[in-house]
C-alpha cells in the first residue's frame, strides 16, 4: 500500500537529523502560558530540527488537560513550522484513540504513541493497543519503546506487516542486541529512531547501528549546542564530540539523576538560565533547587550564547 503524502513527508523527516520535542509553557500560577509556547516555537524554529515532537515528555504530557493539550497543538499547527508537527498520544486505549482523533482534527502531521498508562502489558495486549490506535487514524504512528510498552521484535514485525501508517519506532530501552534484531528485520519497512534519555550520550553507539537520528532535550536551551554535536557526530568528529562529553554531558548527565523526573525539570531550569523561561513543572515533578541551578549554569556558561 502506498504511502499517504503527509506519511511519506513524515518519514522522510525521521531518517535525518535531530529531532525536537519543545517544552510546554506555565505561567508562576501553573497555568498554560500559550502565548510564551507560540514564543518559544518561533525561536527554536530557524535552528533546523527535523521533525517537531508537541506535548511530549519534556512537554508533560502526563500532567496537561484535554484542552491543554488541544491549545499547545492547535498552536503549533497554526505556527507553520518548517518540520512536521507529531503529536503525542497515551494512557489507555480509548483516550489514547481520542487524542489521536484530535490531533488529526486539528491539522498534526503524525503520532508518537506513548506506552499504556500504570498497568504492565503483555505482548499480545500492547499489539492490539497500538493496532487500534493506528487503525483509528491515516497519519503515520511511530512507537515509544520504553517502560511498560517495550516491545519484541517479533511482535514489531507483526504490527508492522498489518498497519500500513506504523512508520517510526523511538527506542528508549537502549537494548542494543534487540535492536539489531529490529534493524536487521525491519530496517527498510521501519524509520528507528534513539530516543534515549538525553539521546545524545548514546549517538554515536546508535549511528553506528544505522540508527543516525535522535530526539534531544538539550535543543530546548543550547540549540546552536545541540546542532552542532549532531554535526559532529555526523562527520565522525570524535574529538569535538569527546570533549562535549567531557565539558557538558557527562556532569549534566549526573546532575539529571540526581531526582528521579529531573530528566523533564533540568530542562526547563536551563531554559529559565538562557532567558527562555518555560515556567515551573507541574507535580509530581519537583523543581531543581537553588544550588542545583548554579550547577547548571556554570555548565551552560562556556558554550556561549545560543542566540
């Protein structure tokens, strides 16, 4: 079956490049500030992500309303940005249907399926989870692989030979022999993507998979960083990668584990310290502490201004 334009359009993004999933703005109250999201959109535009993740993990899906949800994509549709727009989609079946539903309402150019909220799933019931969301939608599906929706090879290989618009698999589990297993068998049928937790620690591992694209948190503060690392790991840069590593992710990676959901609020700090506030977390999450934030700052100070 041929693929639908705004699919092949979609795919076409996903083989190439970083990927970015935008921060979902709060006001001091906690309340969505939409105007500072639109804000934050136009920013971050020009710098050349390949694709556009809205209301994601670093967006809180877990934690906004129905018409929360709806204003941050309605949004980013209206913006007209250069790279297609994906929208997110969780919990339990239905809902995650619902918001499949509205996504494609409201203009989206495709789905990032989250796991199934709470509950462990077995094989066959998170197949017919992710059968059902795909067959409620035409645009493209592209798979979170992480937590308690981590999928087998070989019931990847069944999805993907019954749903036409499965077109991505966003591997977060970081299991390198299952994912040799999936590239092996579905690497031509299949767009795989790293989509690690600070994805970048594990590019060069996940390129030489034949996996050369990622989604990157740290785009939402050092863009001009973030782009220049996927450059240097394109070329094969291993000098300039190494002392990236060295200077900035790997303390950045230990000051992220310090709090378990920190991997969502060390974002949203260094944000706030270049001058691109997106607000405070919602709860549970918890914010980095004052000390923390000087920690990250000295960090953040030598790469220079993003602007």
């Amino acid at each position: 079956m041929a693929a639908e334009p705004s699919t092949a359009r979609l795919t076409d993004a996903l083989r190439s490049g970083l990927m970015s999933f935008p921060l979902s703005d709060f006001a001091p109250g906690g309340e969505l500030d939409i105007d500072g999201f639109r804000a934050r959109l136009e920013w971050l535009s020009p710098y050349g992500a390949s694709a556009v993740f809205i209301a994601g993990g670093a967006g809180e899906f877990f934690s906004l309303t129905a018409d929360e949800y709806a204003a941050l994509i309605a949004a980013s549709v209206a913006a007209k940005l250069p790279a297609p727009v994906i929208a997110t989609a969780g919990f339990g079946t239905k809902m995650a249907i619902d918001y499949v539903r509205q996504a494609e309402r409201l203009g989206a150019d495709g789905i990032l399926l989250l796991p199934p909220y709470l509950t462990e799933s077995s094989q066959a019931g998170i197949k017919a989870h992710i059968r059902a969301v795909c067959e409620a939608t035409r645009l493209g599906v592209i798979i979170y692989n992480r937590a308690n929706g981590r999928l087998r090879v070989e019931t990847l290989e069944e999805l993907v030979d019954t749903c036409p618009n499965l077109v991505g698999f966003k591997d977060g589990v970081g299991d390198i022999e299952e994912m040799l297993r999936v590239t092996a068998r579905l690497g031509e049928r299949l767009v795989c993507i790293n989509g690690m937790p600070t994805a970048e620690v594990y590019a060069q591992a996940y390129t030489g998979m034949g996996i050369p694209s990622y989604s990157s948190a740290i785009f939402n503060f050092i863009p001009k960083s973030a782009m220049a690392f996927q450059r240097a790991v394109a070329s094969g840069d291993r000098q300039w990668i190494a002392g990236f590593i060295r200077d900035f992710l790997d303390p950045y990676c230990r000051l992220r584990a310090r709090q378990p959901g920190y991997a969502v609020s060390i974002v949203k700090a260094g944000a706030a310290l270049v001058g691109r506030s997106a607000g405070p977390v919602r709860p549970p999450l918890s914010d980095l502490t004052a000390e923390e934030m000087t920690m990250l700052e000295s960090l953040i100070a030598p790469l220079g201004p993003q602007d």
